[in-house]
C-alpha cells in the first residue's frame, strides 16, 4: 500500500464521530463516518469498495448533505491510481 499523506480534517471527523454516535443514521453514512475516522491519522487510504460505495452515495438524491460531506472526504483520500 503506497503512503497516503492525505488526512480526514477535524471538522469531517467530528461530523463522523457524531454520525456514528447517532441512532437514526444509516448503515451507509455509519460506514463512511468509521472510514473516515480510521484515516484521521494519514495511515490509510481509501479501499476500492469504499470508494464505489462514496461513489455512488454521491450520486443519489436520497442521502444528506452530512452523508455526502462523509463521501467527499472519502474519495479526496483514495488511491488516485485506481
């Protein structure tokens, strides 16, 4: 895995952290809040599988704002190569 030097910004990982403390938030904007959140330190990049599920939240009409903020910073950290 090649370096990423890209990190989640403070603002996007408390976003994520108060979606994933949220009852009602979906299973998919909880998926992107705990990738986001692993990447606060740089270590990871963005997977594959990841990425299409951003992707395609980015796409749709029916997920928030929040969500799609958790989706934007997600596919800023990917792998640009892929």
């Amino acid at each position: 895995m090649t370096f990423n030097s890209k990190k989640t910004s403070s603002g996007i990982a408390s976003q994520a952290a108060e979606t994933l403390k949220n009852p009602n938030a979906s299973a998919v904007a909880k998926s992107l809040a705990g990738s986001a959140l692993s990447q606060v330190q740089g270590a990871y990049q963005t997977g594959k599988a990841m990425e299409t599920k951003a992707s395609h939240v980015l796409q749709s009409s029916k997920y928030s704002d929040d969500t799609k903020a958790l989706a934007a910073s997600l596919l800023s950290q990917s792998n640009r190569l892929r």
